[in-house]
C-alpha cells in the first residue's frame, strides 16, 4: 500500500505550526457534479456532454476508485492520449482529525463517453504534499481560492479559477457519504471542480502535458500547490 507525506499547518494559539503527517490510504471517493450553483452545474453537464459524457443520474454523485491511485508524484504515465486533469479541494482523515489538500482528478476522457465510473479508476490522482488542518479553515471555506494552469504553447495559463463557493459546503459532501464524517483513517475525497477555462478556439477542457493545482487561502495567508508532468503511453492494439 502507497503512503502519503504531507506538510501540515494548522494554528495553536493563533501561531501556525507545521507538522509532518504520514498516511497509509485505505478509501478514496471521488464527489462528481458538486457545484453549488444549478446554472453551472449544467453548464460543465453540457461541457462534457459535448465530448460524449452522459448525464449524471443524480447530484452529486459519489464515484469509487482505487486507493492505490493516489500519488504525489511528479512525473506520470498515462494511457493515450485523451487524458486531463482538473483541480480539486481534497478533504482526507488521519491522525483523528480531517485535513484539506489539493488534488487533481485527472481522468481519461475518452473512456469517460461511456463510463465515467471507469474513467475514475483508470487515471492515477495526483495530491499534493501539502495540507492544512480543516477545523482551522472551514469557516472562511468560501473564501479559499482552487485554480489550476496548463503549460500550453510554451506558457503557463490559467485553465481554471475561482473559489470553494461555487462548490457545494464540503462537510455536505463529506457527510453525504460518511454520516457525521464518521471515516476510517486514511479516507479521502476528492469534492469537486468548477469549468475550464476555453482556448482561443474554444476548446475547454483538453489534455496538457503540465498541471499545476493552487489552493490559496487568503485569511491565513496560506498557500498550496503541486505540479506534475504526463507523459501519454501509446494505445497498442
């Protein structure tokens, strides 16, 4: 089983301290169609519609994967080329408390036309190193701002940007599969995104051999990111 090092702040008297945390994942849930707004909602539903993603059956929608998919890595292998990420908070449980992180869900696009349930597990899920204590932030949650940038055409631009707002309260999704959040340690979930940011052409959500994730919390004035690298694998028939 992988094991998971993450940088922790939290806050003793009002003094950020640091602690290490090692976990060993034993559940990993992925929360789908979690915007808080209907309007966009349907508006990512129609953005992946357009690729041939079926409608959800209902909203959210909490999808299974392996919790070997986790990774910190920064260099990744994947299988064609209809692969992409996209940024997301990531609520985990260890050492008797929940922690928020970033992650990405990067998914393949092409087998999710016909099962984005497959799709959740072909992927590897990348997170970041870094984690901040939940109880210390969630009440400016709306306030935190996820991004995510690309390296396209030899830059980094931003492909999404906004703020937990637009996303449905976390503790909602959370306790909407773990009652009370009452988890075992080593659970996590990732909770959600929001759209792309389309291309000069249009183009939304598309591959990118670069991710960066940013999480920023401007109350604390604490900052997470991670990147990671894709390298696609050639399908061989």
């Amino acid at each position: 089983m992988n094991e998971l090092h993450f940088s922790a702040l939290s806050l003793e008297s009002g003094v950020t301290q640091l602690k290490h945390l090692a976990i060993r994942p034993t559940q990993l849930v992925i929360a789908g169609w979690t915007g808080r707004n209907a309007d966009a909602i349907e508006h990512h539903i129609v953005e992946l519609e357009a690729l041939g993603v079926p409608r959800p059956s209902t909203v959210p929608l909490y999808y299974r994967a392996s919790a070997a998919a986790l990774t910190q890595d920064e260099h990744l292998e994947m299988l064609g080329e209809h692969t992409s990420g996209e940024a997301e908070p990531v609520l985990f449980f260890a050492h008797g408390e929940w922690w928020l992180s970033v992650g990405s869900d990067h998914t393949d696009r092409q087998v999710e036309t016909y099962s984005v349930a497959v799709s959740k597990q072909m992927c590897a899920k990348p997170v970041a190193r870094t984690a901040w204590r939940w109880r210390d932030v969630f009440e400016h949650q709306d306030q935190i701002e996820l991004g995510s940038q690309i390296w396209e055409q030899g830059r980094w631009i931003d492909y999404q940007r906004g703020t937990l707002a637009a996303i449905r309260p976390l503790l909602s999704l959370r306790d909407g599969f773990w009652p009370s959040g009452q988890a075992a340690e080593g659970c996590f979930m990732f909770c959600g995104t929001f759209a792309a940011i389309p291309n000069a052409q249009g183009v939304a959500i598309r591959p990118a051999e670069r991710t960066r994730l940013l999480l920023k919390d401007p109350v604390h004035a604490w900052a997470q990111s991670h990147e990671y690298a894709v390298t696609a694998l050639p399908v061989i028939a």
